[in-house]
C-alpha cells in the first residue's frame, strides 16, 4: 500500500449517556478520494454538512455495533442521502444479526430500497476476514467482549448471533485501530500484534488505568482516547497526562468533537 496522507475527522467523541458537550459516536476516515464513516452516532449529518464532506463522498459506513449511540444517526444520513439523490453506491457494513432490523426501520420510516436513486449494499462482518475498501485499503473486524455482559444476564432477549467489533483499517501505508466499545481492553491484544500507527480507544467502560496497564506492553504510535465516561471527562486533562507519562513514546490526545487527526 502506498503511504500517503489519511485524515481522521472526530465528528463525535461522546459516550453513551446524553451530554451536552459531545456529539455521540461518529468519525470519518479520508484518504485519497475513499472516505469511510465508522458509526453513525447523531447528529452526524449534520456534523458531516458543519464539515463540509458531502453525504456523497461518504464511500462506506463501518458499524461497529448496534448501540444507538453508534446507529442513531443512521436513519437520518440515508434519508439525507435520498432526498438529496445521491447516485454514488454505499456500503454499509455492519453486524450480521442487526441488517434485517436496520433495513426494517428504514421501510417502517419510508426510506424505501425503491425510492433510493443510489445503490445501497449492506456487508456483514466476517470476524478475522479483510474487507477490500479500496485498492489500497481494507478493514478487518475483531469480535471484542463489550456484549458479553448482557447476553449472560438476558440470554432469552439478547439477539441471536450479536456481536460487536473492533476495527484494523490497513489504508495509505498506515494501520488503524478502532476499538468500537469492549468489554475489556485485552479485546485489543490481537489486533495490536504490531504497532499501531493509530489507536482510538474508548474509555467508557473500564477506569483509565486499567487502559493504561494494558496500553504499557501495547503501545500505539499515537493515541486518540475517546468516548470518556461522563465521571471522567472533568479529569480527562490528567488523563492525558497519566497516559503520557506512562507512555513517553507515544503521542496521546483527548480529541474534542471537531478535532482532526493527520497521520
């Protein structure tokens, strides 16, 4: 893969819990003409239109999970994709068990297959298999624990066949890790077998030192701590610093919802 620019644009750092401050989950990926949107957290078309990046240069939109504050904009971005007659193919690649849902909510909300002047492909996730992006890109999902929680506590409620991903986007001559949620920061250790150019990790389900703990026999090139539980994110400044003490090697940020990111 040739080594070019890639662009990371933080259109949502927040957790799942309503704030007033950070936008829910969403984060757009630019390199060469190919753009990828991982989660679709709202308000991101409006974050998107703020930006500037047309809803048609959106290539692929990469779901890590089904969360709404990973999805909840999802419905929104396609209509805003419809209405304004996007003609450029989309794929959407999410979880296996949530596209027969998804593709339901969007005809219960009259986002109809045949009003789409566009080509719409819905991929499901084959935990370990590279996704080709483009020619010089792919995306491989890793199954994290983030969901495990739930489906021993509600085994008869829980989807069958659920599951939430992290992500290695191999694009431009880097390697990107996006962890999604996890249930654990160890959901990282086989996607971190080699440096990482870039790791944007949440900190919304495990205190920061554990991270932390961890991040020591992994360390990423460069660090994007996201998501911050809302009891965290009043000390997400000696977060930082923690993280960079313990990390001398590596460049580490609290991205706020705007911020971009050049690899």
């Amino acid at each position: 893969m040739s080594r070019e620019v890639m662009r990371l644009h933080c259109l949502g750092v927040g957790p799942g819990w309503p704030c007033a401050e950070r936008n829910a989950s969403a984060f757009l990926y630019q390199w060469g003409a190919t753009t990828a949107l991982c989660d679709c957290g709202e308000p991101v078309t409006r974050r998107l239109k703020a930006l500037g990046a047309p809803l048609e240069s959106i290539d692929h939109v990469l779901l890590t999970h089904l969360h709404f504050d990973h999805v909840g904009g999802l419905f929104f971005f396609l209509q805003g994709c419809w209405v304004e007659r996007r003609r450029r193919p989309l794929t959407i690649h999410a979880p296996a068990h949530g596209i027969p849902a998804l593709r339901e909510m969007l005809r219960q909300g009259f986002t109809l297959d045949a009003l789409l002047p566009f080509s719409l492909t819905w991929r499901a996730w084959t935990p370990g298999r590279p996704v080709a992006l483009a020619d010089d890109a792919r995306v491989t999902a890793w199954p994290t624990s983030h969901l495990d929680g739930l489906r021993e506590r509600y085994p008869d409620e829980m989807p069958r066949g659920s599951l939430a991903v992290a992500l290695l986007l191999e694009a431009g001559g880097r390697r990107i890790v996006h962890s999604g949620d996890l249930g654990a920061p160890e959901d990282l250790a086989p996607l971190l077998t080699s440096p990482a150019d870039l790791l944007v990790v949440e900190l919304g389900h495990f205190p920061p030192g554990r991270l932390l703990d961890f991040l020591v026999a992994h360390p990423p090139r460069r660090l994007a701590l996201v998501h911050l539980a809302v009891e965290w994110w009043p000390e997400r400044r000696r977060i930082e610093e923690d993280f960079r003490r313990r990390l001398p090697r590596t460049e580490v940020s609290v991205p706020t919802d705007g911020a971009v990111l050049d690899l």
